[in-house]
C-alpha cells in the first residue's frame, strides 16, 4: 500500500483510547477506506467480538444516504437480533445496540460518513471497542465532544506513487521507464485514485508506453478524462465532494477556476467570489473541510492541479467578473506593498479610471512585512500580468507589472523577463507613453544586469523620450539613470556621465529629495569610476543631507559605503573607516569592492543578502 507510516499511526491511535475513536479524513482518491480496510483486516483477530462495517453513503449526490436507525437496525441483525426483536424507535435501537456490544471487543468501522450528527448514534461507546470513521470531511465535532483522533491521510509521495504503477503492471515495465513513471506519479497528484486508474489503462494496453501516457497527462484538456474507468474516475468523484458543499463553498470553488495560480489567501478568495472577507475566508474552511483546498500556513490555502482542472470544468457557471476583481486585488495589494516596502518612493501608477479599490486592502507593517508578501506572491502576480493581457485588461497587466519593481531589484536574476515584455506589449497596445517609458526602464534594467546589453539598450533608450511625452521628469530622471547603466556595461563611460550629470540636474529641479538622492548616488558612483573621487564625496555628502528621514537604511548606507572609498582613494583613511562603520551599523558589514553588483553599492542589503549595486534600479 506504501502506507505504512500511515498504518502505525492508524494502530497507536486505535489503541489510545477507551473505547477508541479514529477518524480518517483526506480529499476524494487519496484511499481513506482502503487503509482503513487493510488495517481491520490486519487487526481482526484483535477484536473477537466481531467487525462491524457501514458504508454511510455521505456523498450521495442527493444526500439520501442510509439513516443512523436504519444502520444500527443491520448492526443488530448482525449481531444476532431477529427481525421481530428489532425496537420500534431510535432510542431503544441505541440502546440495544450498546448493551450488546458491552464487554465486547469489537470494531465498528464507518465509511464515507458525511458529519458528526451521522456517526454520533453509530458509536459503540464501551470499553475495549474501536470506531474507525472515514470521511472526506474533517469531522472536528467528534474530536470536540468524543475524543476521537484525526488522522489526515496525505497525498502519496512520488516513490510511493510509482508502488503503486508497480504493483499493477509489473517491475519490468516501469523499470524500464523510470523517468516516465515518476512523472505519471506526479501528474496523478498523488492520489491513489488517480494512480490505480492511469496503472489500469496501462495494463489494459500492453503496448502504450509510460513515456505516451505520461505525455498523453500533459494535456490538461484530456487528463480526467483519461483518469477514469467506466462509472469509476476523479471527476466523478470530486464532482460528489462538490455537491455536498454549503452555497458559499460552491460560489468559491466555481470561482476557483478563475484563479491565476495554485495557492491563494482569503483576500484572493473574497475577490473571486465578490463575498465580505469574513465570508470568503469561512468559504475557505468549508473549502479545507471538504479537502477541495488544502491549508498551508497561516492564511494560505493550496489547490491541487486535478482539483484545480476540475473546477475549470465548470468555468462556464462561474462569474467571470471575478477575473478582474481578483486582478484588482492584486494590483492595490502590490501597490500597498510598494509603499511599504520602499518609503519615500512615488507611486509607479494609481488604478485605472472607474476602477473601484477592493474594500479591505492588505495592511502591511513595514518593509519586512511588504517583502515577505512579495516573495510569497511572486507566482500569482506573474501570473495576474499574464492573464490580465490574455483577458483583455492590458491597463491592469502593464500596472501588476511595475509594481513588482521592490521584488525585482533583489531577485534580479530570477526570470523576469517573460512578465516585463508581457506588460510592454500591453502597455505598446494602449499606445500609453507612460506605461511604455515605466516597462522599458525596469525592463531594460534587467537585461542590463543578465548581461543582455544590446536588448537593454533598445528599450532604454527609448524610455526618456515616452517619458517626455507622457509629462514624467521624474519618469525621465529614472529612464536616464538606468540607460546610463546600460551604457557603462559596454564601455561607454562619457555616454554614461552625460546621461548621470543630466539626471541629477533634473532631480534637482524637481525638488523630490528621495529621487535627487538616489540620482546623486549613481552619479557618486560614476565618479568614482572614472577616478574622480573627489567630486564623488561631494555628491554622495549632499545626498545624505537631503531628508534623511525619508531615506531608507539600504540607501544611505550605499552613499556612505562609496563615500568611503572615494576617502580611501584620496588616502584619508580614518574617514574612510567612520564611513564603513556607520554603514555597517545600517545593514551589515561592507563587502571588498568586487563583490558589489558590476562595482557599484559594495554594501549588502539587509534582508536578503542581495549586493548594494541592486538599488540602481528605481521603476516607480
């Protein structure tokens, strides 16, 4: 079974109690009666008083399972009551029942129950029993009032998986195909369901190979279908779960479908299903009850990919309006998350026009807080870029995109790229010059730092100009920073300070103290390149002074850090020392001057480790 972990915690919790109560839960398929089965077979001869067993039918699509009386009357029966003695009501069914199985040791096994209420009047309630419930339920109540012991039963781990593709259609052909037979395992979900379905259309078919069924999976189109054998299947049994849900359950799991990724929090959820948030996070409980969605930690809930293929069936019943609330929620948390995490910054962009806020956006504590939600969120709002532009709101996908920038800066070589050209094209299709100068600039700046030079440059020096056109000087300040950069990396330097001595000018005109700052660092810096230390001390000097209550620790340590090595070029070597250390003080201690990003900053973040050369980049 490759249960067998499972099985011993099935075996302590069955003997820790008085009588002993055991429910096992877990979603559809993932082979809560078979343990449940084999480890009563298993334990028989614990129990001479006799096994006795109830389907409870729970998930019958119109809830007509059997009735408590009605199991206990076949219980009865099967402990030698005859028809005739059987009592008229439920209570004297109860008792009865009870009084039979005192000093018994018996098991009562229940399956499929659908709630507490059900399985209640079925208990034994007498020393030396065992009641082994199963249910796609949670069925907390019991654990409440009766003591019983939940035993969550998880998906099979992929070597478990191909056990069980070994144990249908041989050692030889998976031995042969091995790579192929772990990606079946995975495809599955591990479910046993699922694995026991695909091993019997490869046992029905001698000649498919495992590398064509697993190709054949792929196709998200085809997958349940494939899963499925006669009136057996995943659909079919996902579909039961789903019918017994409470109408906010239902709402949410439809809307489901909708969503851009595989993990959401209750925000997500009341954007989805347009419910109050309290609403939607009970909807999610509902949800983690049914185990439709699976818990993580905190606020967080996961939905597995044949549930999350399921619930697309049905995106024809869904409310496609949630689409774009949830894009809404994605944008203003992103944009909550950019003011936390970068104070003093300006907005990269407002919602759109007629767009309405989500009423309850996240609150964030601080940078810490802000980055943490970033880096957690990271596959949804890729995703949102993507799905926004494919659902025609290229105004939402270009705005997701440049609110990503705090994230960018520290991750700048983890594949942004795809979702950045995305939100270009968007923002090209709208012929929004704005929009157009913010994606070229952040764009362009990571190719620069990939080492795309040529690509780089093509968009940034397009960006001033599209910021020009769209009334943006700060927009400018940051399109000519970044092409600077782009320029230094092919050896460019008069290009370069050109462009940083124009930046810094216009920073200055601006009277924004957290852009004039910023621009007087990278100018600083080129100085220092260019062997003009000098000159770099006195910029990085007049940077400090500007706002410093307005300056983030990571920033003025950078200005401090290349402070001190123009002191040290100049040989004022205690200055330079006062520098570093105050540095260090800030976001830890500096690194040698090769090891900053592309011989910029020298310092390393707080929070991440990431080099000081990271905050050249600025996209809002």
């Amino acid at each position: 079974m490759g249960r067998a972990d499972e099985l011993a915690r099935l075996s302590e919790a069955a003997r820790s109690g008085t009588p002993a109560l055991c429910v096992v839960t877990g979603p559809a398929g993932v082979g809560k009666t078979s343990l449940a089965v084999h480890w009563a077979y298993t334990y028989a001869d614990d129990f001479p008083g006799g096994i006795l067993y109830a389907d409870l039918h729970a998930m019958e699509p119109d809830g007509t399972g059997p009735q408590p009386a009605g199991v206990l009357h076949d219980f009865l029966q099967a402990l030698g009551v005859p028809e005739e003695r059987l009592p008229a009501d439920a209570r004297g069914t109860e008792q009865l029942y009870r009084s039979l199985v005192t000093g018994r040791r018996v098991l009562v096994l229940l399956d499929n129950a659908r709630d507490s209420a059900q399985v209640r009047p079925l208990l034994p309630g007498t020393p030396g029993s065992t009641t082994l419930v199963t249910s796609r339920n949670r069925l907390e109540g019991l654990a409440a009032t009766d003591c019983a012991r939940l035993l969550p039963l998880e998906r099979l781990a992929p070597p478990d998986g191909v056990q069980v593709l070994r144990t249908v259609i041989g050692e030889v052909r998976v031995a042969a195909e091995p790579v192929a037979a772990a990606e079946l395992s995975a495809l599955c979900d591990g479910l046993p369901l699922a694995l026991r379905l695909a091993a019997a259309r490869l046992a029905a078919r001698p000649r498919l190979s495992l590398r064509a069924m697993a190709d054949d999976l792929v196709d998200e189109h085809r997958r349940l279908s494939l899963l499925s054998n006669e009136d057996l299947g995943v659909e079919a049994t996902l579909r039961l779960s789903v019918q017994q849900l409470p109408p906010a359950g239902a709402l949410l799991f439809r809307q489901l479908a909708l969503h851009v990724g595989s993990e959401l929090d209750s925000g997500a959820a009341a954007a989805l299903s347009g419910l109050p948030p309290a609403e939607a996070r009970a909807a999610l409980d509902e949800l983690a009850a049914a185990h439709l969605v699976e818990e993580w930690t905190g606020d967080r809930y996961l939905m597995h990919d044949l549930t999350r293929l399921y619930a697309r069936s049905a995106v024809a019943r869904a409310d496609t309006a949630g689409l774009h609330r949830l894009l809404v929620h994605y944008l203003s948390a992103a944009q909550a998350a950019a003011a936390a995490a970068e104070p003093g910054s300006q907005p990269c962009c407002t919602l759109p026009p007629g767009v309405t806020p989500p009423a309850a956006p996240p609150v964030f504590a601080g940078r810490a807080d802000a980055m943490a939600w970033y880096v957690t969120e990271r596959a949804n709002l890729t995703s949102a870029v993507a799905a926004a532009a494919d659902a025609g709101h290229p105004e939402l996908a270009w705005r997701i995109a440049v609110q990503l920038w705090p994230l960018v800066v520290r991750q700048v070589h983890d594949g942004w790229e795809p979702a950045l050209e995305r939100a270009l094209a968007a923002a090209t299709a709208l012929d929004d010059p704005d929009a157009e100068s913010r994606l070229c600039s952040l764009l362009g700046w990571v190719l620069t730092e990939n080492g795309q030079h040529t690509a780089a440059l093509e968009h940034l020096c397009r960006a001033p100009d599209l910021a020009v056109r769209a009334g943006d000087p700060r927009g400018q300040v940051i399109a000519l920073i970044n092409w600077a950069a782009a320029l230094e990396h092919v050896g460019d330097l008069s290009g370069a300070g050109t462009r940083r001595e124009m930046a810094a000018r216009m920073a200055h005109a601006l009277d924004h103290p957290h852009t004039e700052s910023l621009s007087l660092y990278h100018l600083a810096a080129h100085c220092l390149t260019v062997g003009r230390p000098d000159e770099a001390i006195t910029h990085c000097r007049q940077a400090l002074a500007l706002a410093p209550e307005e300056q983030s620790d990571e920033r003025r340590a950078l200005l401090l850090d290349t402070c001190g090595k123009a002191l040290r070029a100049l040989g004022r070597d205690s200055e330079a020392r006062r520098c570093f250390s105050e540095a260090a003080a800030l976001t830890g201690p500096p690194l040698p001057a090769e090891g900053a990003a592309a011989g910029q900053g020298g310092v390393a973040l707080g929070g991440g480790g990431a080099p000081g050369g990271n905050l050249r980049v600025v996209a809002g």
